[in-house]
C-alpha cells in the first residue's frame, strides 16, 4: 500500500486541473471530500456537469454565458452610448459592473496576448472584436486589461487597431490604490502614479 | 448583471466545499473550468462520482479503502508483528508506508479529539479501538498523531486506554528535523529535541 487506490489516485489526479492545486493540496481536498464532505462532493460533480452543459459563450462579448447573448449585449439601452470596455476575464466584467459607473457594453477577451505562451491576436477573440470595429457602432473603447506586462501589450495591440477604425481609445487610470498608504505601495505603481497625476482644480 | 448567472453561480458555491477555498479562488476555479479547462472538469465531475461510488472505509482501521479490508489489513504477515500504528488520516499511512520501516498495522483516527469541535472518543472510531484492544491481539500501539495539543491529548488518551489493557504504548519521537538548521526551528520543537535526547553509544 505504498500508493493510493484507483479510484482515490484518479481523483487526486483530476483535481489538480483546478488553478493553483498541486499534488499534495489534491490530496488534502480528495481525503476531505471523500470522508467528511461526501454530500458535498456529490453536489460538485452535478454542479460542473449542469455549468458544462448550460454555460457557453455570449455570442457578442465572449463572456460565459446562459443565453447566446448574455444580459449586458441583450439590453438595447448599453449599446446606445457607444462605449466598449476591453477585459480580460469575466470576473473583470462583474468588478466593473459592482463600480455601478459604466453604462456601456464589454468585449471580454478571456485571456491576454502572450507570444511565449503561444497565445496570439485570434485566441483573444480580436479578429471578431475588429468586426465590431467595422461596423461602426463603438466610438470609444475603454482599455481595461490587467497593468501587467502582458495586459499593457494588449491594451496597445487594441488601442492600434482602433486608431485604424478612427475609435477613440482610453486606458484606464493606475495609480496609488484608494485607502491605500504610500508606504506599502510598490515602486512601479507610483511610478504610474507620478506620471498620470493630474492638476488640483 | 451584477451577479453571476445560476449554473455559475452554483458551481462557484459548491467548489467552496473545498478545504481552503473561499469565493474568490471559487470564482477563478470556475471560470478557469469553464473557459480553458472543459474536458478536465467533465473528468472531474466523472472522478468525482466514481470516488464516492468506489471508496468506503476499511471495516478494520477505518482508513479509505474501495474493498472492505484494506490491502494492509487484509495481509496476514503484517498481523504476526502484534504493532498497531495510530495515525489521524490516511495521508499519515501514506507517509509512515513510505518510510519502509514500519511492518505492523494501522489504525486511522479520520481526526483528532477536539472537545470544542464536539468531537469525542465515539467520532474517531475509540470505541471500534478498544474492541481490538479487547481481542488481544495487540501488543503495542506506536502513537503517531500530529504533534500539535489536540493530537497530543489523542495520544494520550489511547495512552491511558492501552494500558487498561496491558497494551505497551509509545510515541514517536519529536524534535529537529533532518536536515533542518536548529537556528529555524520553532523553540516548541527544540524544546522536545532536549528533552528527548539520547545518550551518544
């Protein structure tokens, strides 16, 4: 018994397809699961079965979705103003709608152009994004891709692109978080915060 | 759209029943599975119900096992050494199998007494332990709990059980790791590396 049996290994294995889980965490979560949450193991595997089968991609943003078109595009009223925001992740979309300050609509790019990853413009969905473009409906995109290096990069690819298509394109501000102290803020994000400040009126 | 739709997030909630995982990482784990990972969360879902379905507990220690003995109680050889190996979870047998130096039997706890938690002597299996101990076939019991309070007092109440029974109990030995630098171990340990010292042959 110097291993686990089949059906615990299987499992073991299966879990560390979850982000940030290794060998020994997956581990941990199979024996928890298998001797004091067993319900609860059992709801999770109806419960990814049921979002595999009903969660796809919205038809027009890219982000995961219910409906071919998600609630966002489906409302008549966020396409009038124009306004695209370019994120990266569907979680991005649920943190700007929580700032309750935009009103327009997003292009989620589910991931961000990464040339040593082999991730390129048609992975991120920019060929479709370019389509919008054309048709002449966006008149300004709001870039709010992580300030990473790899957002930063996507965020110029795009704003180039739109320049293309005469579109306005804006990057969102970085800068000293709010609430945040001076202190404990790392040196590139007051370096940002330097070169961004604005006049006291 | 201020929240996620119900397939996501219902499968966000249930992935909360995973030890160490709050809503955040939830949430990534979701839309990292239902984005990128597909295929791996469909063999999740399947590991998932093939574990609950296959693994039960060994009718002897009490350890996970897919049969009703497990390999190691099912082995006669490892009987003859009358040496019972007290552990909290399966993992432990793992990791004391590995050693290569132990040939007797285990006995797992699946847990510790924590009278705050309201776990008793009945939750971790004592009652089915006294009963072996009642056999006689037992002639020492090696208490490896944790080393923390809680697996402390584990120890020693078997302790105090097994000599009811004329059952020799020890504890493994706790103190400087091997390998590990006395300037970066915690005084707790260092302290029962002296108190435990040997004498030099």
């Amino acid at each position: 018994m110097k291993k686990f049996s089949p059906a615990i290994s299987a499992l073991i294995d299966a879990l560390r397809v979850l982000p940030g889980v290794g060998q020994k965490t997956a581990q941990r979560m199979a024996f928890q699961l298998l001797d004091r949450q067993r319900d609860g193991a059992a709801h999770l595997a109806v419960a990814l079965e049921s979002a595999l089968e009903r969660v796809g991609r919205c038809n027009t943003c890219r982000t995961l979705s219910e409906t071919p078109e998600c609630p966002v595009c489906a409302d008549p009223e966020r396409a009038s103003a124009g306004l695209l925001c370019i994120v990266e992740s569907p979680a991005d979309v649920i943190a700007v709608e929580q700032t309750g300050q935009f009103q327009g609509q997003y292009f989620v790019l589910m991931g961000r152009l990464s040339p040593l990853d082999g991730i390129g413009p048609a992975d991120i969905g920019l060929d479709r994004l370019e389509e919008r473009f054309q048709q002449g409906q966006v008149k300004e995109v709001i870039l709010a891709t992580n300030p990473t290096l790899e957002g930063d990069t996507t965020a110029h690819f795009i704003a180039d692109m739109a320049r293309r298509y005469q579109i306005q394109a804006s990057r969102i501000a970085h800068g000293v978080p709010v609430g945040g102290e001076l202190e404990y803020v790392d040196h590139t994000t007051l370096g940002h915060a330097f070169s961004g400040r604005k006049t006291v009126l």
